[in-house]
C-alpha cells in the first residue's frame, strides 16, 4: 500500500519495484505528471478515448522530463515530450 505523504517521485518508484507486474489503465486524458505516472506501469491499457499531453513543453519545462528518462531513454523520453 502506498503511502498518501509519498512525494510523487516515490510513488513512482514504489510503483516499479513493487515485485509483481502492475497494471495501469487510462480512460480519459492523462496530463503532466500522469504521463510519467502511466509510463511506470509494467503494463498500460489505453481506451480509444484516452489523450496523452505534456502542456510543461510549451512553456519550455520538462517537468518529470529526468523521471521518464531513466524509465524509457533520453532519446524516447525527448521525443515524447517534444510531440507536446
């Protein structure tokens, strides 16, 4: 069980360590801090309908940007971010 006075790095990291396969699910819009949060899901099911958006690019801040680069890549995580 998660802590509710993890910081949300810590939970993303509780996340990925937890020892059996975790399972994330998307319906709607995943903004921000939500993409990092989704992309440290084991397995991730999106519906049609789900969006995904990181507004922190417009403004010219990467926010999670470090976060996602241990998770996918610093290649991945650039190109994900600059599709905005």
């Amino acid at each position: 069980m998660l802590d509710a006075g993890l910081a949300p790095r810590d939970c993303f990291t509780a996340i990925m360590d937890y020892p059996i396969p975790v399972i994330g699910a998307i319906t709607g819009g995943a903004v921000g801090a939500a993409v990092v949060l989704a992309a440290c899901f084991d397995i991730l099911i999106a519906s049609e309908t789900a969006r995904f958006c990181v507004p922190e690019v417009k403004a010219g801040v990467l926010g999670g940007g470090r976060h996602l680069q241990k998770l996918v890549g610093p290649y991945r995580a650039r190109k994900r971010f600059f599709k905005g």
